[in-house]
C-alpha cells in the first residue's frame, strides 16, 4: 500500500540500491565472519549474532549499549535472525518521483564509515532530509526520548 506511505526513515542504517543487497554493503572481512557464523552456527540459513564475540561483550563494544539496566532489558531478547534479508537484492519497482519522501536519521554518538556515507548522500540529495541524534546506534535504547520526540515530528 505506497500510497498511505507519506515518508521513510532510515534510522541509522544501511540503504541498498535497487538490485543490492545490505550484505554488499558491509566490509569484506565483516562479512566474510558473518558467513562463517551462519555456517557454523546458523544451519545455514541464521545469523547467530553478528560478529564472533558473544552478545554480553559485542553490545557494549560495537553498538554503544553501556548502561546496566539497557542491558539487562536488551540481552535477553537478542535472537539469531534470518540471514537472506542480508543477501536478498533490493528491488525497486517505483520510479524515482513516485517515492515518498525519505529521512535519514545518523547516530553521532556511532563511529561508522557506511552510514557516513549514507548521512553524506541524503544531505546532498533534494529527496532527502537529514537528521542527527546525540546518540549510540541504538537510539530508541539509549536515547528513546530524543528519538521519540524526532520520529513524531517526522510524522507530523
């Protein structure tokens, strides 16, 4: 149903072009070690966690989760997920004045070169906003008020 979407966000993520996947979008070796997990671990079909170090030591590392209670609420709920909507290309049968408008939102408090370029793009692209948290990747953890607040105005 495109016609009741009025904007998309991207919430500090990655964005595929048609005929990519998110997968092609990750370093080499990053996704060289996701590969071996879904192998190892996944049966084939499930990424276990994405990266080799266990959940405890790799949200707090990589993601910026530090506080006790965040990760008490977070770890629990953490599950393998299914590894083709990594792979699986993006296909874009819209044309390009036909897409609602679309709201880049990139975490500052998250060093990471991908979506950068993503924040870069959507800023110098007329079909696109871009916004910025103060925040770690996962901003409805770390910052939900902040976010919260940003996504109703989007809304709006």
């Amino acid at each position: 149903m495109p016609e009741r979407l009025a904007r998309l966000v991207y919430l500090d993520a990655f964005v595929p072009g048609d005929g990519e996947s998110v997968l092609a979008l990750i370093p080499a070796e990053r996704r060289a070690e996701m590969e071996e997990l879904v192998e190892s671990e996944g049966d084939g079909w499930a990424l276990p966690r994405f990266a080799t170090p266990s959940w405890d030591r790799f949200v707090p590392a990589a993601w910026g989760v530090t506080d006790d209670g965040d990760l008490r609420w977070i770890l629990p709920r953490l599950r393998p997920t299914p590894f083709g909507h990594f792979t699986e290309p993006l296909r874009l049968d819209r044309a390009a004045g036909d897409v609602p408008r679309r709201a880049y939102v990139r975490c500052q408090g998250w060093p990471h070169a991908g979506f950068d370029r993503h924040a870069s793009d959507a800023a110098a692209s007329a079909a696109w906003d871009l916004y910025e948290l103060q925040s770690a990747h996962l901003p409805y953890i770390t910052s939900p008020r902040e976010t919260t607040e940003l996504l109703l105005a989007l809304a709006a």
